[in-house]
C-alpha cells in the first residue's frame, strides 16, 4: 500500500495546510510533501518496506530497532484478550500514541531550528514520498519552488531568501504534517482486512492492541483491485484539484475548451 499511502498523505497534506495558515505554494507543497512521506514511515516496522530499505543498512537498522522496541511494547502492555504476536509489523509506530509524540518531536525542531529545520525534515519526507510515488514528486516541488520564487523574488531578495522565507513560515507546523501524515497511514491500514490498532493503549473488549477496521464486507485486500483500480486514481484526481491555484486554472482551461469548441462548430455550419 505504499503508492496509496503516501497519495493520501499529500491529499491529507493539502487539505491541512490552510487549516493552520499556510497558503502560498511555498508554504503548502512542501508541508504536503512531509505529510506524504511520512505517511509512509509507520512502516519501518516491517524489513521489506520501502521506508526500511530507503538508505540501505542505516534505515535497515532503524527498522530493527523500531522492531525491537515494538515487540517489547506490545508484551508489556498486550491485554488478556491480545492474540498470540511478535508486536512487530503494525503495533507501536502504527498509533495515534507515536504519531503525536514524533509530531511533537518535530514540531519543537521546527520551531527552534527555524528553516533548517523544517528543510531537513521535510527532504526527509520528499525522499520516502519519491521512493512510492516516483520522481514527479521531485519535479512538482521543483516548479513549485520555482513558481514561487518567480512570484515572490523582490528586488534586493535572492532567491535563497525566498525560499527560506516559504520554509521558515511553516516552523514548528511541520510537526502536524508528520502527526498528519502517519495517522492517514493508520486510517488507511485500518480499511484493510488487518485493521490497526492505533487507539493503543485504549483497551476494547479485552484487547489494548484492537485492529480497528471497516465492516467485513467493506475491507479490501492490500495490492488488490480495489486499492489499484479505484483508491489510487481517485487519490491522485484529488492531489491534483488540492494544488493551490489548481481550481481557478482548470476552470480557465475548461472555459477556454468550451469557447474554442462552440467557435468551431458555429464556423462549420
């Protein structure tokens, strides 16, 4: 499910932004970009995921450790009612719990290191997104950057400066683009047959570690038909229209199509 999680992170990511005050596209795209690469990171708890194999044997080693402390989580913590489990794959970095704490984690450094900061955490996000998705992401945040610099570039302003005004107005908000884009990774496991069990440490019916998940008939298999054929297209339609300015530009087309269309046909009769 990597391609869709990291899709619904950057929808997530979009949709988010204006909500805490960032409009421009310098400020937007590269939240949305760390919400669509941390969308991908609760999977560091499974070897042969790309967050794990990322940068080689550092992530692989991250990946043992998340593992390792995951696995004694979950038995100290398991209720009378927990299956039987190693506590590895989808346990403790698959909670609203980890999303928060790392949410905040980030978000402090973003608030004291200023732009540095947010860039590293951000090119961090930007790197695990590209792994899923691919390098269009690079070449959108690329004319992203681009675009804004050309609408922001004022005289006596380089355009580092530019840049590094767009990234210091996010500050300490990065932390909610990783709170963000690992809980949407938690929502979307949890429309999966597996289910996750991110209300951790809440106990239901004898469980701390409940799966949360849809109604049986409603769940769909990870890589199946469903994730490929509707929920992807569907995320990337919406990532689309989500871009700032993304409306106004397709109406404008779309007007444009329709005047250039009923030109031809009334010149053709």
């Amino acid at each position: 499910m990597g391609r869709s999680h990291a899709l619904s992170g950057w929808c997530a990511g979009l949709a988010v932004a204006p909500m805490v005050g960032l409009t421009s596209v310098a400020e937007v795209v590269p939240f949305a970009a760390a919400t669509a690469g941390y969308a991908l990171l609760p999977d560091l708890d499974h070897p042969g995921a790309g967050a794990s194999r990322l940068l080689g044997p550092i992530t692989g080693f991250v990946s043992s450790v998340v593992r390792a402390f995951s696995s004694l989580l979950y038995s100290l913590t398991k209720g009378p009612r927990d299956e039987d489990s190693t506590g590895q794959h989808r346990h403790a970095s698959h909670t609203l719990v980890a999303a928060v704490l790392l949410g905040f984690a980030t978000s402090s450094a973003g608030a004291a290191g200023g732009w540095r900061a947010v860039l590293a955490v951000a090119l961090l996000g930007l790197i695990l997104a590209a792994g899923a998705l691919g390098d269009w992401v690079l070449l959108v945040v690329l004319g992203a950057g681009t675009w804004t610099i050309a609408g922001t570039w004022l005289p006596g302003t380089s355009a580092v400066e530019a840049l590094h005004n767009g990234l210091g107005e996010i500050g300490g908000w990065i932390g909610v683009a990783v709170a963000v884009g690992m809980f949407v990774h938690c929502l979307g496991d949890s429309l999966t047959r597996s289910g996750c069990p991110w209300l951790w440490p809440l106990p239901i019916r004898g469980e701390t570690w409940y799966e949360i998940r849809l109604p049986r008939h409603l769940r769909f298999r990870t890589g199946g038909w469903v994730e490929n054929l509707l929920i992807a297209p569907a995320l990337i339609i919406a990532g689309v229209l989500l871009l700032p300015g993304a409306m106004p530009i397709l109406r404008d087309v779309y007007t444009a199509i329709v005047s250039t269309t009923s030109v031809w046909i009334a010149g053709s009769q």
